[in-house]
C-alpha cells in the first residue's frame, strides 16, 4: 500500500533538488528532508544507545497529516533505514474495516517475530504471562474453566512481552501505520506502553490522520496530544516541488502552465499528484498548457465518484473483487477474495491484474489497496444490501478457512438480523473467546449484536446472561440492565436463575449500590430449593450488609449470620463463604479474639481467584487472622493472593487489594518501610482503574495511615491532595475508615472543630453499624487526644471505653494500642503506671513500631519524674527498634532525649559486654529486635 509521492513504474534513480533523494523504491522524495532527517536520527541514536546500559534509551516518534500527505512512504523509509541498521522492525497499520477486532494491531506486531522463535524460545519470552497475554498475541488459547484476564493484566502481559523482545532483539524499531484506525485494545496497550519507551532500546512510529482519531481512544489521544510529544506534520507539497515531480515523470517538456494545473488540481497532495501523473501517462496526453483543461477530470478520477467510475469501466468481475477485497479489509487472501466476490479462480485472476494494472489493488500472495483512500471509496460505494450480503458472505468463507471465530465475528457485526440460531451461536462463541483475550467491551459488542437477531426463545436468558457479565468490570449499570432483564423471562432455568441473581448483586455492589444488592441476593435465597444455590446466595446476602456502611439493621443481621455458621464445618465452597463472613463480622463487631479464629480455621480454602466467589472472601478470612495479631498466617495467605491474582492476570483493583492488604500486614507489624512500598504499589496500580473506587480509597487510606505512623505529616497531606482523599466518602465500608482518617489529617493541619466534628461522626455511624472493635479503627483514641485540651473527663471516658473493647478482644496489640491512648490523656498519678502496661503488653505483640513508641513514651515519662534508672535501656532499645521498624521521626526523638541525657549508644553497648545487667535490652524487647 503506497501513501507517498513515488511515481509507479518510473524508473528515475537521479537525485531531485529538494528531496531527500531516492525513496526505496528508487523515485525522489520532495520536501521531506527534515522529516527523513528526524527520522533517520532517531533510529541512529536509538542503534548508537541501545549498547549503552545507562540512561536514556527508547524514543517516541509521531507522524501527523491528513491522508495521501506521504506517512506510508515515510514510514517505509524508516523500516529500511532501521533494517539497514540490524534492527529488528515490528510492524503493523490499522485498518478501517478491522477496527473492532480486538488486539488485531498488536498481532501484526509480535506475531512474525515470535512465529520465527521455537516454543521454548516463546516461553521464555512470555515467562509466566503466556497463558494470560498468548491469547491477545494468538498463539494460544486460554484454558476453559480458568478466571479471565481482566484487560489491564493483558497489558501487562504484552508490557513483558514487548520488553523481553527489546532485550533479546534489541534494538527495535516499531511502526504503526493508520493508528487511527487501530483497534481499541492495541491502541489502549500503545498508550499505556509509550510512557515507558525510554527505560527500553526501543523506538515507536506511530502515523496517524490527527482528525480521523477514534474518540473512544482517550489514553491514545492523551499520548499523541501530551506536552511531552512532538508530532512531525506533514504538509502538501509547493507547487515547485509539484513541477519537479511532474517533470521527473513526464519529462522536461511538462511546461509551467501544466505543472502549476497539476498542482491546482491535487492541491499538492503527493498521492493525488502521484495518480494524476500516472494517468497523464496512461493517456500519453501531451504535458503542455493545451492540455491542461482535462487535468481535473483525471484527477476526479482517483477519488470518489471518479475512481468508482474507473472501476466500472474494468467490468463487472472486477467491480466484485474489489468490493470483496474492501469488506475483507487489509492482507487479503486471494482465495477469500473470490470466494466473497463468488468468482472462479481463473475469472477473479483476471480480474485481480485488471485491478492491479489499474493501481487499485497491488500484491500476489496477499492483496491490499495501493491506497487507503482508495480502499474507503470503494467500500462505501458498495450498495448498502450488497456490502451486508457480502459480510453475510465473508463471515462464512472465514470460518470455512479455520481462520478466528472474531474474524467472522466483525462481519456478522454488519449484517442485518435475520433470526439465524447459527448466528447467534457464532457471535456467542465471539464473546467468549474476546473475554479470553481479554476484551470485554468486544465481548460486549457482540453479544448485543447476537441478541438483535434475536436468539432463540429458550436462549434468550442465557444470551442477556452472558451480556450482563460481560460488562460487569467495565459497566455495572449495563449489567445491572441486562441481568434483570433475564430475570424477569418465564420458566428460566434454575441455575441461570441462581447465577444471574449472584451477578446482578455483585452489578448492584460495584455500582455502590450495596443494600440493594444483599436484598436482591436476600430475596433469591429465600425461594432456591437447592442447598448449594442457596449457601451462595446467603453469603452474597450478607457479604453486601457487611460491606454496606449504612447497614440499617446490623445487630440483627449479625445474630442471624452468627446461628447460620454455628453449625457449618466448611465441607463445600458454599459452607465456607459463610464462614468468611462470620470471621470478618466477629473481628469487626470485636468478639474475643480466639473465636474468631476458631471459625477462620474452618474457613480457609477458597480460591482468590474464583469466578464464583472472588477476591473478597478470603481476604477477610486472612484479615480476621492479622487483626488477632496472626500476623505470620496473614502474610502467608496475602501472599498467596498476590500470586493467584498475577498467575490468571488480574492487574487492575484485585491486584491493588492485593498490594493493600499485603501492606497492611506489615504495618499491623511495625514495618513501616515494607508497608509504605506495597501501599504506593497498590496507590499505583489503583491510578490506573480510575479515581475514587474502592480500590482507590483502600490503598490511599493504607499510605496515609503509614505516613502519619512515621511522622511524614507534609508528604501525607500533600498525598491527600494528589488522590482526592476527601468527602463525599464511599457507601461501602473500606480500611482504614476514610472519615476517621481524614479527621486525623484535619488534626494534622491545626483544625481541631472540623476534626473532632469528622472523628464524631465516624464514631457514630461505626457503633451504628456494630463496628467496636478498636483495633480495626481507633477513632475513640484519636478524638480522645483532640479533645483532652478542651474536655479532658470525656477524653478519658473514650479512652477507657476503647480499653474496654481491647480487652473484650483480648490481643495485646489492640490491649497495647488502647493503654497508650489512655495514657496519653490520663491524670498524671496514672500516667506511667498505664505506660507501664503498654510496655508489657505490647511486648508480646507483632506491632513492634507499637513497642518502640510505647518504650520510648514510657523512658520519657521516667525521665521526667526522676526514674533515670532504666531510662537509658528504653531509650536505646527504642531508638534501635525504631530504626528498624522504619520510624525516622521516633527513632530521632529517642536520640533527641538520649542526648538531651548525655548518653551515647557506646556506653551502653560497653555495660552490656561488662555484664551490668541494667544495660541489657528486657527479655521481651530483647525478642521483639530479634523478630
């Protein structure tokens, strides 16, 4: 395909004042020296970098312009130099008719490189994203019965993919030809790849029409129009360049009042200028100014309603050739092509070199339009029932040829419903294998196309069944829409019923619509007859009250919740789901401990990556574990959540819950510095599935809390204002609790009303909610200190309340977290005999920044009532232990008072070595450093 200033079949290799010289196919390019230049620099430096293993790398290049401007010619000179270089050239162009197939542009690109490798050469390419990122790539199909990848994990996985390549074949130079006519998917994974060009021996080209940019593509047309990029834009040629062209072709004899008709006629578009020049050729029309009046109709010809005529003169065969090779779109095969066009092969032979000496289509083996331009005209000059028929027509031949269902499936997409089972069967078979490369939203489009048919009356609910879940991550809205839709058809199978009742709850919830959503799942269980139906409705029930934050009734539901596990021993998936509920729900209403646990044990077992029950099950489980201070069990089980979540690809929020609670286990240890780098991971991975979901909202709340633990009170509320972290707060219960939370950064900027008012308020919906446990969210404590100036007798009222429910729960961090906010607001005769305890207590707990700060409070309170017997031990062990935990701000404040003593760390370390038992680090701290 030529979308250049090269004339076809001249023969001129002389070098053209004001050209770059001699295109690759040996004609002269005009008045594209400075973008060759560009272009040529930049796959030199990129060959010249890609040794050096040190700073910048990679570099983006973008060519802009209206079509027939020259991006195809430039683009093809970019591959050769890039070839002549030794790199390795990726290459692919979008296609007006191929749009909607999904990932089509990516497989362009990778597929001939890793098609070339051996199958233990592709899997250490793709390492462990094969199964997840193969599908999109279309060497693989993903395995029936495992999760699906959502479409951020395909990203990721081709990210690897991509980048492995630039290691093993560096350096790549990558072309993309007519990116506004990419597919979404491709386009979308472009966007998001480009930002990191640079870290890789890797250079992207990209030409596009700057009007023609598909406006669902938002991230691709934040790429191209960002501050950091630089499009190179193609203009039209001068009409001396023109002149030179024309002549070059026609010789000297072209005069001036011809070449300036020739420039006037094509308005110096190269393509344009190119075909006129050709068919003054084809005429032998003499280059003068006598002949300069038919200039225009010559020109009418290459485009519209003049190439259209053009065409007809080469006969009917030809006629249906071309508008076959249209509807099938770009890399045509022969054979499709007249089996669309319904031609036999010697007939559509002569009709493919009729089009060929015609330069409308070129090509052997495979077909394509000499010209896009060329390709768009002829398609949209098919009669509307001709081009639906000849889809009908090319979706058959496809699937005759084994080639993808998705191929067929973008031809069914244009043709009109005609009540076919086949059809709908075809564009169901579409969806899935769309959800497997990770596509939804193609998925999506055919599924509604399949429901237009219509489906058959016995599968119409499985077809709105299918369409709502296909939308579930992307539009729960939608979901909600199709899913009730289903719902409400007679005689529905029991277990569709089952399934569209679960789906259409989780739809509800993921629109924040939360108590919907339990009365939904609520509703169904009541009527199921089959026990398994209904153990997973029961828990889809009560999961969304206990999630929902303005829970009306959540005493009661609680008591049933608590009769309804009591006698479930966790045999089956079902059993378990409850059982979840139950320890999360214990943990929260803050029952002891040790019964929590004891329901967790029968609890543990569900995948965090099942289909049917989620993500959200077992995390609780593994949350009532660290909330009672089972920290080691904990981890153990986020970990392998993390795991399950990269192994199926889930990169988007389940993966940032992932990170989130990951960090939280660290925290709720004291490693505060571990903990701060998987909450920015997950504050990360959050940012890219959008602004204020609760993916957000738990993976900033983590980092704020951690930040404020490690005394970074300006880059805590500078991170609040990056992410939003402020009213309006989400329906459903996220941790930590936002409210509270923002009130702790209102103490922070100095407003204490507004704070008390925000912590007051959390406090109430929380009780209201059955939510006591002071652990999971100390916002008594911490409305205790901020009102200890004011109204002291109420802030020790709170603080002894919050110790009461600590030792109702009864671990030692939420026993050792309470004390020291008693302490904190406590008369001063009890002060120290309360920090005192906290030592103790916080001693046998896995919080060891918890330890250290009570150990440095409790040395600073003997100090200053003359105890200096032990100061200096606490003193030194909290300093040291703050340092480990990650606590810059304690640990300066212990070395603060230490030198404010006169103390240094040798005297203490020369005690200890001497025997003096006073210097020894207490036997418990002693066991904290070590942990």
């Amino acid at each position: 395909m030529s979308e250049g200033n090269s004339v076809p079949g001249q023969e001129r290799n002389e070098r053209r004042v004001g050209s770059t010289g001699p295109s690759r196919a040996g004609t002269p390019l005009y008045e594209r020296a400075d973008e060759m230049a560009a272009a040529r620099e930049a796959v030199e430096a990129l060959s010249a970098r890609s040794t050096d293993r040190g700073g910048r790398h990679g570099d983006l290049l973008l060519l802009s312009g209206a079509a027939g401007l020259g991006k195809t010619t430039l683009l093809t000179e970019i591959r050769a130099i890039a070839a002549a270089r030794g790199c390795t050239v990726l290459s692919a162009r979008g296609s007006e008719q191929e749009h909607t197939v999904p990932f089509h542009v990516v497989r362009q690109l990778l597929q001939p490189v890793l098609a070339a490798c051996t199958e233990a050469e592709r899997r250490e390419i793709f390492g462990g994203w094969y199964e997840i990122a193969g599908p999109a790539v279309g060497l693989l199909a993903q395995q029936a019965g495992t999760a699906m990848p959502d479409p951020q994990g395909v990203r990721d996985g081709l990210d690897w993919v991509l980048t492995q390549l630039a290691v093993h074949k560096a350096p790549i130079v990558m072309v993309v030809d007519d990116a506004h006519w990419g597919d979404l998917e491709s386009l979308a994974w472009l966007a998001a790849f480009a930002v990191r060009v640079q870290e890789l021996p890797l250079l992207i080209v990209l030409g596009y029409r700057p009007d023609e940019l598909p406006a669902d593509a938002a991230a691709f047309r934040e790429l191209i129009g960002g501050r950091g990029s630089h499009p190179i834009t193609l203009r039209a040629l001068s009409p001396e360049s023109v002149a030179k062209l024309a002549r070059g072709a026609l010789g000297p004899e072209a005069d001036d009042p011809f070449c300036r008709e020739c420039w006037a006629v094509t308005g110096g578009n190269p393509y344009e200028t190119v075909e006129l020049i050709a068919k003054v050729q084809d005429r032998g029309l003499t280059p003068s100014e006598e002949s300069a009046h038919l200039l225009r109709d010559l020109g009418a010809s290459s485009r519209g309603t003049g190439l259209v005529k053009r065409l007809e003169r080469l006969g009917n065969p030809a006629v249906r050739l071309a508008w076959a090779a249209a509807v099938l779109g770009t890399e045509i095969s022969p054979e499709l092509a007249a089996s669309v066009a319904g031609l036999p092969p010697a007939e559509a032979q002569d009709a493919t070199d009729r089009l060929r000496v015609a330069r409308i289509l070129t090509g052997t083996r495979t077909l394509e339009f000499v010209h896009p331009l060329i390709a768009t005209a002829v398609y949209r000059a098919i009669p509307s029932a001709m081009r639906t028929a000849m889809h009908g027509q090319a979706a058959s031949a496809v699937v005759d040829a084994g080639l993808n269902i998705t191929v067929a499936a973008r031809h069914l997409l244009e043709t009109h419903p005609s009540n076919d089972p086949e059809t709908v069967q075809q564009l169901r078979a579409a969806a899935r294998e769309n959800l497997r490369q990770g596509a939804p939203d193609a998925a999506h489009r055919c599924l509604e196309r399949a429901l237009r048919e219509p489906p058959p009356a016995e599968e119409r609910a499985a077809v709105l069944h299918e369409l709502g879940c296909s939308a579930l991550l992307t539009s729960p809205a939608t979901t909600v829409n199709h899913l009730s839709a289903a719902l409400q058809l007679p005689d529905l199978d029991p277990a569709l019923r089952e399934d569209a009742t679960f789906r259409l709850a989780q739809a509800l919830a993921h629109n924040d619509q939360l108590g919907e959503a339990a009365a939904v799942a609520g509703a169904e269980a009541a009527h199921t007859r089959s026990y398994g139906a209904r153990l997973r409705l029961q828990a889809a029930h009560h999961l969304w009250l206990v999630f929902d934050a303005h829970e009306a009734q959540a005493p009661v539901r609680s008591r049933r919740l608590a009769r309804l596990a009591e006698h479930l021993s966790g045999q089956n998936m079902g059993e378990k789901a409850l059982l979840c509920l139950r320890t999360w729900d214990a943990t929260l209403r803050g029952e002891p401990a040790e019964s929590a646990l004891a329901v967790a044990t029968r609890a543990v077992g569900l995948s965090y990556t099942d289909p049917d029950w989620g993500f959200e099950l077992p995390s609780i489980t593994a949350l009532g574990y660290m909330y009672a201070d089972q920290c080691d069990r904990a981890e153990e089980l986020f970990s392998s959540a993390i795991a399950e979540c990269q192994q199926v690809g889930w990169s988007g929020a389940h993966l940032s819950f992932g990170f989130s609670l990951l960090g939280l286990v660290h925290f709720r240890r004291g490693m505060l510095a571990e903990a701060e780098r998987c909450a920015r991971e997950a504050v990360r991975l959050a940012d890219r599935v959008g602004p204020r979901l609760p993916a957000k909202w738990y993976a900033v709340g983590l980092l704020l809390d951690i930040l404020l633990s490690r005394g970074d009170d300006e880059e805590a509320l500078s991170v609040a204002e990056t992410h939003d972290f402020a009213p309006p707060y989400p329906n459903a219960v996220v941790f930590p609790d936002p409210q509270a939370l923002y009130g702790r950064l209102l103490l922070v900027r100095g407003r204490r009303t507004e704070a008390i008012a925000q912590l007051t308020a959390a406090g109430e919906r929380l009780e209201a909610k059955g939510i006591l446990n002071p652990t999971w969210c100390p916002w008594a404590g911490h409305l205790a200190l901020a009102l200890a100036q004011d109204d002291p007798a109420g802030a020790r009222a709170l603080a002894a309340q919050t110790l009461r429910r600590a030792e109702r729960y009864d671990t030692p961090t939420a026993i050792g977290e309470a004390l020291r906010f008693s302490a904190a607001v406590s008369e001063d005769g009890d002060t120290l005999a309360l920090l005192e305890r906290a030592v103790e207590t916080l001693s046998k707990s896995p919080n060891q920044f918890l330890y250290a700060e009570a150990l440095v409070d409790f040395a600073i309170g003997l100090g200053r009532r003359g105890h200096t017997d032990r100061v200096a031990e606490l003193l030194f062990e909290g300093a040291d232990l703050a340092e480990r935990c990650g606590a810059e701000r304690l640990a300066e404040r212990a070395r603060a008072e230490i030198a404010a003593a006169g103390l240094r760390p040798s005297e203490l370390r020369i005690s200890a070595q001497s025997g003096d038992r006073t210097a020894e680090p207490s036997r418990a701290g002693a066991g904290r450093v070590q942990h």
